[in-house]
C-alpha cells in the first residue's frame, strides 16, 4: 500500500475547521488574532480549542500558526502567549521567526516545531539549518521547483518536508510583501493585506518640469500586471505524491468553508485513488471538481521551473469559474434539509451537494424556494442574515440521503 502525505487544511474560522475535518483533511492549521500571519482570521481562542478537540477526537492533527515577525515590544506579550499554547494544546507551531524558535524551545521543549513558507526555504541548506535549531518539518517556499524538491529530499531524508499544493500565489517571494505596507498601511505579514497586487493598475508618464501627465497606451495584457493565477499542482499531483512529501498544504485562512470542503473533497478524492491505483491514475475528474470554486485560473506555478507566461492573469482579478457556492446544510430531519444560502437561490435551480468521502455528487432541482423561518413560497431568495431554505427530502434520490449531514456544501451556476 502506497504511504500517502498528510493532507493539510486551513481553518479561519470555526465552521471550516468541522468542514475540513468532514471531508477528509488529516490535519488543519489555524491561528490566533494578532500572533499569526492572518491576524484577520475570524477565530477566537475558544473556537480554536473547540476545533482542536473535535479534531483530536476524529484522530486529527492541528498545528497552530505563531509565524509572525516579533519586535521587541512583542515578546512582552510572551507570557500570555504561553498559557494559550498551554490551555490549547496544539501537535506542533508553525514558526518563521529564528527568535520566536528560540522562545519555543526555551519555553515548551517538547513541543514540535513547523518552520513557515515565510522562512523562504529555497535549499537543502537551508534545512539543515532549520532540522539543527530544532525543527522537525519545514514548509518549503513556493518558489521551489519539482526537480528542487526531489534533491532536497535526497539531501534531508530526516525530516518532514511540506509543499503547498492549492491556493493563492503572492508576486512577492513567499508572500513577504511591503506593497500593501507602503501605499494602504495594512501590513500583509500581519494577514491584513490589500491584495495590491489584484489591482488593476494604468501607466502614467509624467514631465517632471511641467508636471503634464500623458497615459501609456497599453495593450490587452497591460492592466493587471501583478495578478497571478492560483496554485493548483492537482494536475501534477502524482510527481508529487512519488517524490516524498510528507505534507500537502492547502493555502487559505482566511477563505470560506465551502472554499476549503471543495478543496479538501477534491485533493482528498484524488490521493486515495492514486494509493488504490497509481498506474491508471489520472488528475483530469479531480480538476473538474476544483473547477467549480471561484478562483483567477490555475497555474502549477514554479513546479516546472521558471513560472510560465499563462501563469498570470491579465485581463482581470476576478473569477474565472462558471459557479459560485449556494449554501451549507445545518440540519437534517426525516422530512427537510435545511440549507443556509451563501448565494441568490432561485425556483428552477439545480443545487449540487458534494458528498464527503465519494466522487459523485447529489444533483437537486429547486421546484420550490420554501423559506426555513416562515415555510412560505418564494420565487427567490437572497443570502445574508442566516437566510435558509428547506429542501424536501424527496426531491433527493434516497441513495444519497445518508450522506447530507450538517456542514455538506452545495453550489449551483452562477
């Protein structure tokens, strides 16, 4: 049987922790306000120790991200930082910081030690270096190449090595940006980043003496010049499986829940047909359902080397997909299910559920908008606010009733 990388989920929120764990993840990374790169994240402590003792009760791990820059000022806060890595009991923190690392070590020794893609680990080297300060798993930069990888894993063959393999890309190396810094004062290593990179920017030539500014003509790929498509090695996700990583990150804390299931569901799909048959095994069925999140497009990035020129996105920022995410089911009973709306629903819609754990997926035509509050007929309704729909258990063919549980996604045409 083929030893298969631990697939590695992010979680910015509670409901996606559940959802990460629900459609097969084996580990899930989270962080806390103010002491992570996504400072952002809607988490709170308790929902963190939540997530973490549903997942330690379904035989999952949970890494906890510490992997900001600390100043000086910070490490005052130290102390309370301690109790909450204490009070929350974690299987390892990710860390970037050489002098966090050695707060770590000095103040919870047993604790296992994940260095970041923040560390821009690009080498062997670099490592060895990290193994001999006390890691026991390096994440490796985006920026390394395939045939990188396989040499550093013939060099290291002690400890764990990590690639993303799904997510956004940064123009910056391994997301260490300044852009939203210097021109927003949202400082992007604090997970609070104004994306600038997205932006659609005009050329401008200025005369300095007279001050008269003369717009550059551009041509059809001069707008977004900074906006690179999404990471997605699912098409090379069998090199990847071969070479030896021991974990498979998906990028996205900050990401919804149905972001993270459809992710989760599709990469969980893939590597357990790969292990039941690597010979025949082939990625296309697995893009199809990668294909239904809103994404910029995909590009397997720096996996082959240098990054290609279709690798970025010139036209536009916005998404590429064809669907966008109808709901989430919160309750189940003999007759309804109850779906919250993440989207517009409208009569006539076909909503398709993703099944965890099974390739197929239940199809559901809307014959009517009954809303969940009132049981009232609606032509249409809106998202926001909890809005809900009940959808009749007999609009649903009976072989996939058991496998509709609170936290399944669902998603329509846009």
């Amino acid at each position: 049987m083929i030893k298969l990388p631990e697939l590695l989920a992010p979680a910015g929120t509670l409901d996606a922790f559940k959802t990460a764990i629900l459609y097969g993840a084996d580990a899930v990374y989270a962080g806390l306000p103010g002491f992570s790169m996504r400072a952002r994240a809607k988490i709170t402590t308790e929902e963190v120790k939540t997530g973490i003792d549903l997942a330690h009760a379904a035989g999952k791990k949970v890494y906890l991200a510490f992997n900001l820059f600390a100043h000086d000022s910070e490490y005052a806060n130290m102390p309370r930082v301690s109790e909450i890595i204490n009070y929350l009991n974690p299987d390892a923190l990710i860390v970037a910081d050489a002098g966090v690392l050695m707060w770590v070590r000095a103040h919870h020794p047993n604790m296992p030690i994940h260095i970041s893609t923040q560390a821009n680990i690009c080498s062997s080297a670099s490592v060895k270096f990290w193994q001999n300060a006390g890691a026991s798993l390096c994440v490796l930069a985006r920026e390394v190449s395939h045939k990188e990888f396989v040499s550093i894993r013939k060099q290291c063959p002690d400890i764990k090595l990590e690639i993303f393999v799904h997510g956004a890309m940064c123009m910056a190396y391994s997301g260490r940006c300044l852009l939203s810094n210097f021109i927003t004062g949202r400082p992007a290593n604090r997970g609070a980043c104004a994306q600038l990179c997205r932006w659609k920017y005009d050329v401008i030539l200025r005369e300095c003496e007279s001050g008269i500014e003369m717009p550059i003509t551009e041509d059809e790929h001069g707008a977004y010049i900074m906006n690179s498509k999404d990471l997605c090695l699912m098409p090379r996700i069998a090199d990847v499986i071969a070479s030896g990583s021991d974990s498979l990150k998906i990028e996205g804390r900050n990401r919804s829940e149905y972001y993270v299931g459809s992710v989760v569901h599709a990469y969980r799909c893939a590597m357990d047909e790969y292990a039941r048959d690597p010979e025949n095994f082939d990625s296309a069925k697995y893009m199809t359902m990668l294909n239904v999140l809103e994404s910029r497009g995909y590009t397997t990035a720096f996996f082959d080397g240098p990054v290609p020129s279709n690798a970025h996105n010139y036209d536009s920022a916005r998404s590429v997909s064809d669907f966008h995410a109808a709901g989430v089911i919160t309750d189940v009973s003999d007759e309804y299910i109850t779906m919250e709306l993440r989207n517009e629903v409208k009569t006539g819609d076909e909503i398709i559920f993703i099944l965890p754990h099974s390739e197929k997926n239940a199809t559901v035509k809307v014959e009517r908008v009954i809303n969940a509050k009132t049981c009232i007929t609606e032509p249409k309704m809106s998202a926001g606010q909890g809005n809900s729909i009940k959808i009749p258990c007999k609009w649903i063919a009976p072989e996939y009733l058991k496998s509709l549980s609170p936290f399944v996604l669902a998603y329509k045409h846009k």
